[in-house]
C-alpha cells in the first residue's frame, strides 16, 4: 500500500534536527503513529542523518548544514571549527588536527532568492566544492557550509574563495564572495573553536 500523503523527506530531516515547530512535529507523529510507511521513512532518515558524522570523518563530507544538525553531530562527540564569512576583508582560516568538520558560516543578504549556488575555489584556480540549488527559504540570513576536516588536511596553506550566485534575468549573478587565507593543517589545536 502507497501512503497518499507521504512526509516529506525535507520534514523528516527537519523533523530529526528538531527544527520543526511543535505543531509540525505533532502533525508527523500523529501520521507516523497510522502509517507504517512513513514510519520506515523517518526511520531511515535519522538513520541516514546520523551517518552524517561517520561520513565527516570519512573525509567525504561537502554539505549544507544547519545549526539544529550541528548541535546534534557535537552532541555526537564530533568536533566542529567554524568560521564566519561576512562583508570584506580575509577570514584566516586553518584546520588542527582532531577537528571533524570545519563549517563556514556564510552571512550575505539573500533577499529574494530562492536557491543560490556556492562555489569554493583555491588560488590554482581548483575547486574544492561547488553545491548547486541550495534551498534558501524567506528571511534566512546564513548559509552553513560544512566540509570534511579529513579533506580540508589535505591542502597546502592558500588563498580559498567562496563565491555565492543565484540565477536571475540574464543568467547567473553573484550575491557574495569571500576570501579567506588557509594557513594549512596543523597539529596543534588552537584556541579558538
Ligand atoms: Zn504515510
């Protein structure tokens, strides 16, 4: 049997963050609660969110995150650096041995646009990332861009740059850029978080 009014896979991640409002957790519990197969679906979405952590330690992370989900993987024993990319200037930026994920906490005015594309490049010019379509909703001011640690490690000390576009009347245009001075891996922890 086919459940007419499947959950959205969007809400049973947001459902598992604990981003819902309470009257949408409700909504899903009360379905689940009659629907076996929506609740195969929330099952394996948890499932699949939790794996998150193994993945980032895995090196193969490169994924918009949000807060409620970075409170749950740091809850999770992984460790989190973050840095916040915000008008000018160069964010200095660098990875220590023991971190999982390192995040960039992109702030730009993304007023009137729905889905931005954000590309991270190296001074060679190589990307490292590209997300296409990322979901921005109504009033969101920040974008988590969350990379593998194990990845980042890997990198000579270099200048990265962040670029946020969105499609608009005559193709792409850019929303924001960023620079930031990779200084390379290093062993020590430091002590900033
Ligand atoms: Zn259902």
């Amino acid at each position: 049997m086919t459940c007419p009014t499947p959950i959205a896979f969007a809400d049973a991640v947001d459902y598992w963050a604990g981003e819902l409002t309470s009257s949408e957790a409700d909504r899903i519990e009360d379905h689940v609660f009659g629907c076996n197969e929506c609740a195969g679906e929330l099952a394996s979405c948890e499932a699949l969110t939790r794996g998150i952590a193994a993945v980032a330690r895995g090196g193969r992370l490169h994924t918009v995150v949000t807060d409620a989900i970075l409170n749950r993987l740091a809850a999770d024993g992984v460790r989190i650096r973050m840095f916040t990319l915000e008008g000018d200037g160069i964010v200095p930026c660098a990875v220590w041995a023991g971190d999982d994920l390192v995040v960039g906490r992109i702030r730009a005015d993304f007023a009137g646009v729905d889905a931005v594309t954000i590309v991270t490049r190296l001074a060679s010019g190589d990307e490292i990332g590209r997300l296409a379509d990322v979901a921005v909703r109504p009033g969101q001011r920040e974008i988590l861009n969350a990379f593998s640690a194990a990845h980042l490690r890997t990198l000579p000390a270099t200048r990265v740059q962040v670029s946020v576009t969105a499609a608009g009347d005559g193709g792409e245009r850019t929303l924001a850029e960023y620079t930031l001075e990779h200084g390379g891996a290093f062993e020590r922890p430091s002590g900033i978080q």
